[in-house]
C-alpha cells in the first residue's frame, strides 16, 4: 500500500463500514457471500426450497438480462454480480448490486481491463466475494486487479497487481474468486516480481481487508503448469487454521492462514488444479481430472488425511477413485456421499468412506459449473443451457426438474455455479440471471459472525486486536510486508508474533530492526525512512529471540527518470523494476552498445512486461530507442506502457499498435510502419487526462537518427479510460530486441 493514501483508505473503511451497518439487515446463516456459500463447500442447510419452476414464470421470481461465466453472491438484501458490459469495442467488467427481492438494479460499478490476455468474451470470470463484518464487495478482474467497493458502490481502495507484482493472466481467463478470512482478504496469481519473487510462478496474496496492505505472499510451488481457479477453503487442523487450495503445479497445499507457511502439500496431477476442496472431521476431499502421476488413467476423486504435515506421500490417501473427470466442476458432499460433475455433464456418485463409485446420470454434453446441494437436492446448471433439479440417493437420483435457458436455437449457456439464499436459488447464464423460489423476508438483526460449517469460521483469525495464543513465538510477521515508497518518506512496521500452529500471539515492541539491500534506515520502534535520494529496492528485518521476519521495501525517486546503462555495473535490471528478472538484461552487444536486451526466448513465456515505478503515477511521457534483430526469419516485438495502455512495435507485422487492452483486438488502433531490423527507432507514448472523463492516448515512432516529428503517428481517444499506472517496457523475444536511452518524464 501507499503511505500516502493509508490515512485516507482508512477513513474511507470507517465510512463504508458505517454505511453497511445502516443500509443492510441481514442474518449471516442466510447470506451466501462467497462462490462457495456460507460453508465454502456449496451446500447450504436451508429447507422448502424449489422442487420445480419454468423459465416462462412458475415458480420465477424475476429475470434480469444481466449474465456472466461468474456466480453471484447475495449479502443481506442485494445480490452482486461480476458481470461483462458493452460491445467488444468498448467491454468492461462491472459489479452490479441487484435487489435480491426485486430484481431491480441498485448501482453498478465498472472496471475497465487492461495489460491482459485474457480476451472480452472470457472477462468476469472470478466471483465477488462479501465481507460479513463491513459489508464491502471484493472484485478480482481478469487484468488481476483487486477492487474492494464499499455497500454504496465506492472505491475503498484497489491494488493492481500486474504493475505492482507483474501479475501474468492468459487467454483462457482462469481467475481465483477471492475470499475473506478474519481480516484478510486471500487469492492467488501467477506472478514474475522483484527481489525474492525473481521468478515467474504462482503465488498465494493474503491482503488487509480494510486498507488493501499485504499481509503475506506464499511461495510453496516448486513450479507452474498452467493458470487456474481453485478457490481455497479454509478449515481448523488440530488448531490451526489452515487454507486448502489446489495449485497450478497439479498439488494440493495447506498453508497457515495468518502466515502463509505450508503445512502439508500432496501432488495428485500433471496439471494445474481447478478444483476446490472439502474439508470434514480432518478429512480432506479432493478431485482433478487430469493425468495422474502415478497412472496414465485421467481424474480422481480422493481423501487425505489433512492432519499430516510435509510433502505427503501415498499413505496420506483414505482411498483414491480413479477415471472420473471432474475438470472443472467443485465438488459437494452431504453425510453420505460426494458428487461431482465430469466434463461431459454426468453427475457422479461416490461413498464418503470407500470412494465407490455409486451411480452415474448424464445431463448433456459439456460442464463447467458446480452443483449446489441444499434441501436434499442437487441445483445443476449445463453448459447446453440445461437446467436440473435432482434428489440423489444412495442407488440413483431422480430427476425433479429440467428446464431449457433460452431456446434450441440459442440456448443460453450455464458456465456460472448455481447459489441459494433465503429461501430462493439463483442461477446465471451467459445471458441473464433468474430467482427461483419465494424469497424469505429478513427480520433478525445483523451478525457480525462470519460464514459457517463444515470449513469451519472465518471470524476473528488472530489480527492486532486481541490476543488469542499464549504459546512461544515461533514466527516473526512484519506487517505491511510489501511498500512503495519515495525517497525520504517513511513507512511504520510492525512486528507480528505468532506461535508453531500459526495462531497470534501479540505485536512485539522491543523487536531488532535492520535493512537489507534497500537504502535508508530504520529506527527501534520499527520506522524505517527511506534515503532522501535515489530508488533502491529490498528488505527490512525484525527479530526477535532468534525468529527474524522481513518485510518488501521498494523506494522509487520522483520524475523525472533517465535510463542509458552506459554505467550498468551487472547484468541484472534496476531492482525495484518489477517483471524483469530473467527477462532483461544490462548487456553490451557488439554494434549496439550498451543496452537493456530481451534475449530471443523460445518458450511461452517469452513476453515480457517491465514496470518501473508506482502504479498510481500519472500524467507523463514514455520514451526510448528501440532495435530489433531478425533470427531465422522471424522478428521481435518492442513496446512502451503508460499508464496501462501498450505501444507496440511488431516486427513481423511491420506495423505499430495501440492497446488499451492487449487481447481486445476491437480496442486496438493501428498503422501500417515498416522498420528495419538492426536499426534503432525512437518510440515515444504519452497519455493526457481528459477535462470529460477521457483520455487521449498519442505514440510516434521515427529513426532515432532524424529529428521528431511533430505530427503524432498513432491516437485514440478512449471513453472508458485508464486513469493511472506505472511506466514499463514491453517486448516479444521471438528475436532480440534492445532498449537503449529510457526516459520518464512529466507531460510537457
């Protein structure tokens, strides 16, 4: 976080949390604030709920021509949804907040995307998720931006973490629904950052739910197959509050809530998880359908022994069930059995103490939602715009209700996981969103209880505020753990001690304090103040009776900024430029010079995106020269970001580009620009905030030899804006290519 804005995000929390008090009634045993519901395990204990309904009005409440590939959420009386809005010129992510007993539309709060993969028809993938204390909505976009938006639709504050951790998101879209755990707000991301984030992997964020400052990042994956979204859970293991998530390395991993460290992984997969877990009496379920590691049989349903600690091995497994594929789908369980769902949309069945296999029903083709179990049925929605009511049982399961979303011709496709809340059950298509059931009117007074069941509480998990371990200190926390700051401005630490199962003991006073890497000191009450010139990047220690703990400390001078690494000492990038390491390097190449060069890269990951500064900055002008060369026919891309937006120059393509939004090909402008290989360019980007909400976006590339042109070269005018971002550097290894001569600078 900011040091700048702490005071104000933190007034601004207040307000927000006054405001929920005042504007919703709710009984937290009714709400379903999460993906998962209450219990995070997408069951709900609510009764006489619908056994049968049509599209046509039996049994509807309302239909809203709001969809989305996300599930709703419902706190108190509103139901909010992440949802895609505008044309594909102009598509943004927002958060609308519906009366659940109306259907009408409360406000909505928009999100335009930027510096991502991921294209407009897979936007809104992650659900919100709500917090029961202060009744503020998290968002998690598919450009890995984290929103919380107060109950009155405000911005209380938001982190990106593309500029901030050099976030990477991909073409099929997959982004973890956040949840709210006591304090902290968790999700996970694959990031490339600085210093110990040096390289490119998946990476868990516990983030303070009032002011957004990180708490910890988790690093227990050895490597990283492919992007996912399970979800975590969260459960008591022999006292310790633990987080069950699966992982993009095709493992399962337990990690201490309040410190992020591991307490057990299990690897099930050769592929990234996608599925959420189970949790009941220290039993913990889990499914894949996937490649298996020690067969070539695809999927599994499994449970684990959650009490163990380590790298599990094969007598972690009660039982294991191999060749079902639940891909996709999340899993529900009641006293007896888990189902499932496969990727051909049939429902399986399987005893909670063997893994037999009970039964099997197909609904259609293709599934990607997770079924709902409440009232002693099965709510399932089909991508084939199918959807069921089932009463399963032990041999079989009846079927209730099936009902067609849209037509034949044009079914509307159910990506979204159906929910339940008072009452009535909701389900989303990719083209509206429908209630079922009469809604139960709410009476009680508000709980200040978080969700639970079978995962267990997610009240008070030992924060600042109180103390709830008497046990010796075993970890040192410092909190924030992660800041940007400038030079000769200061940021307060705070040392956390927590005992050997992860639960808090108290703030520590008399803790040592040192710094390491970064410039600057810091005093004994744990204030470090950065050096009053100068950027640098590194680390601030507490220690206290031998456990240390330390804290990420960016410091980045104030424009403007001149790069030429004529005098670069190393190979290695400036440290505090996030999304650099193993993708630049400080080099001098013969007929260049010395340059910053993105080697040739032949693997997926040759792109890379540089940041060099905070993500809040705003108002400047991007320059640098630029050559590439041609390797086997083929040319690089090199570019230039300001504030979120991309000026690329493609090799290949002989062409320039601007992007608002790297995967939205409708957003983009281009020019025709043929450029040679092993000539230097000179590319300059500058973006001015305009007096109606606009922005005007201007590149021009030219020979770096000739003077500038006056006339600009590219331009757009763009109505939904990006109104900030840290300046950066974009290049595509397919050959390499060279930034010489960076400059920043404010608009002149």
């Amino acid at each position: 976080m900011y040091p700048a804005l702490i005071q104000r995000v933190l007034r601004r929390s207040a307000l927000a949390a006054a405001i929920a008090a005042s504007a919703i009634v709710v009984t937290a045993a009714s709400d379903w604030p999460e993906w998962r519901g209450p219990s995070r395990d997408g069951r709900s204990s609510e009764t006489n709920l619908p056994a049968k309904w049509s599209p046509k009005g039996e049994n509807l409440a309302w239909r809203i021509p709001i969809g989305s590939r996300s599930s709703p959420v419902v706190f108190g009386n509103r139901l909010y949804l992440n949802s895609p809005v505008g044309d594909l010129a102009n598509t943004q992510e927002r958060l609308v907040a519906i009366d659940a007993e109306t259907g009408k539309l409360v406000w909505e709060k928009r999100f335009s995307q930027y510096l991502s993969d991921v294209p407009q028809h897979r936007a809104s993938w992650a659900s919100p998720a709500v917090d029961p204390e202060t009744g503020n909505i998290y968002v998690f976009t598919v450009a890995a931006q984290l929103i919380c938006v107060a109950p009155d639709g405000k911005i209380v504050w938001d982190r990106s973490l593309p500029d901030e951790y050099g976030a990477v998101t991909t073409h099929g879209g997959r982004t973890t629904s956040p949840i709210v755990e006591g304090d902290k707000v968790i999700l996970n991301a694959l990031v490339l950052a600085w210093g110990d984030l040096n390289r490119t992997g998946n990476r868990y964020f516990a983030f303070d739910k009032k002011t957004g400052q990180t708490v910890w990042i988790a690093s227990p994956q050895a490597r990283h197959y492919d992007t996912n979204y399970s979800t975590p859970i969260v459960a008591n293991i022999d006292g310790t509050r633990a987080l069950i998530v699966g992982g993009t390395d095709g493992v399962y991993h337990a990690l201490k809530v309040n410190t992020g460290e591991k307490i057990w992984s299990i690897e099930v997969s050769k592929r990234a998880i996608l599925n959420s877990a189970l949790f009941r009496d220290n039993v913990a379920y889990i499914t894949h359908g996937e490649e298996n590691m020690d067969t070539t049989e695809m999927g599994m349903i499994a449970a684990v022994d959650a009490t163990k600690s380590g790298t599990l091995a094969v007598d972690a497994f009660k039982w294991r069930t191999r060749g079902f594929l639940p891909s996709f789908a999340s899993p529900v369980m009641d006293d007896q059995r888990l189902y499932t769902i496969d990727n051909s949309a049939i429902v399986g069945a399987f005893d909670l103490k063997t893994g037999a296999r009970l039964w099997e029903k197909s609904l259609g083709t293709l599934q990607k939602g997770s079924p709902l179990l409440a009232d002693g049925k099965l709510y399932v929605g089909t991508e084939n715009g199918k959807f069921y009511i089932l009463r399963p049982s032990a041999t079989g399961v009846e079927v209730l209700d099936e009902d067609l979303l849209g037509t034949e011709q044009t079914p509307e496709p159910i990506i979204a996981s159906p929910i339940v809340a008072d009452g009535r059950v909701y389900v989303t298509s990719m083209d509206a969103t429908y209630a079922i059931g009469k809604r139960i009117a709410r009476t009680a007074a508000r709980s200040s209880t978080g969700p639970t069941g079978s995962t267990g509480s997610t009240g008070s998990t030992g924060s600042t505020g109180s103390t709830s371990s008497t046990g010796s200190p075993a970890v040192v926390q410092v909190f924030p753990y992660e800041s940007i700051i400038s030079p000769g401005q200061t940021v307060t630490l705070k040392a956390r001690l927590f005992d050997a199962k992860g639960n808090f003991i108290r703030e520590e006073p008399a803790a040592q304090w040192s710094v390491d890497q970064v410039s600057g000191a810091v005093d004994a009450k744990g204030v470090y103040t950065a050096a009053a010139q100068g950027s640098s990047a590194g680390f601030v220690k507490a220690t206290v009776a031998g456990a240390s703990g330390t804290a990420r400390v960016r410091v980045v001078e104030p424009l403007p900024w001149s790069f030429d690494f004529d005098s670069a000492a190393a190979e290695a990038p400036p440290a505090w430029w996030t999304g650099a390491p193993g993708k630049v390097f400080q080099r001098t190449v013969e007929g260049a010079g010395k340059v910053l060069m993105r080697p040739r890269d032949d693997t997926v990951g040759r792109r890379a995106k540089v940041f060099l500064g905070q993500p809040t900055m705003t108002g400047y002008t991007v320059e640098a020269d630029v050559r590439g060369r041609e390797t086997r026919r083929q040319r690089g891309d090199v570019g230039l970001i300001n504030e979120r937006y991309g000026l690329v120059l493609f090799g290949n393509g002989q062409k320039l580009e601007l992007h608002p939004w790297q995967a939205a090909d409708e957003m983009t402008v281009r020019v025709p620009f043929a450029w040679d290989a092993d000539k230097w360019y000179r590319l300059k980007l500058r973006v001015d905030q305009l007096p109606d909400g606009s922005a005007r976006v201007r590149g021009k590339v030219w020979p770096s030899a000739d003077p500038e042109p006056a006339a600009w070269t590219i331009e757009k005018v763009d109505k939904i804006p990006h109104k900030m971002g840290s300046p950066g550097l974009y290049a595509d290894g397919i050959s390499d290519v060279y930034f010489d001569n960076v400059k920043v600078y404010k608009n002149q």
